[in-house]
C-alpha cells in the first residue's frame, strides 16, 4: 500500500469537493494539460536542451516558444510534456 503525504489537508478537501461536483454535473470534463498555455517552460533534453519559453499553443503536440526579446520575434518548435519542465515567471530566467 502507498501513502501520499499531504501538506495542506484543507486545500486538498476543496479541490476534491470540485472535482466530485464538475463530474456529477453531467457536463464534459475534459482534464487540462500538465503545462497549459502561457506556463513557462526549460527544455530538458535534445539539441535545444536549456531553452527556457512559453507554451503558446495546445494541440496535439505543445508548441513552445522561445522568444528572442532583441529582435522582438520568436520561434516554435513542438514538443511533448514530458520534454519540458516549468520554470518560474521571472524575466531575467531567459536562455542558458
């Protein structure tokens, strides 16, 4: 038997309580991606490992962006969840 730890208890009740009431409602529950668009990301792997974007777009794939601030543009590439990782909203968090 595993045992997850739970920090916060009383959050965890509310998000719960939702849940029950969004899959009783009758309505479609589609569950959301793990990084939705506007989340900041770090690619983990590959030729692009490091860059640090925004997913802009959902679709099949993600789409990541990674924004080249000095030429006011930007590039996507496709890429799946499991090849990124967030990172936090801070501008200075650019390329490494």
């Amino acid at each position: 038997m595993t045992i997850l730890r739970v920090d916060d208890q009383f959050r965890l009740r509310g998000e719960l309580i939702q849940i029950h009431r969004m899959l009783s409602s009758g309505l479609p529950v589609v569950p959301e991606p793990e990084y939705p668009v506007g989340s900041r990301v770090r690619i983990l792997e590959g030729p692009l490992k490091n860059l640090v974007g925004t997913v802009i777009r959902r679709g099949n794939r993600d789409h990541f962006v990674a924004v080249v601030h000095f030429l006011g543009r930007g590039a996507t590439v496709e890429l799946q969840g499991w090849q990124v990782e967030p990172v936090p909203d801070d501008p200075g968090d650019g390329p490494v």
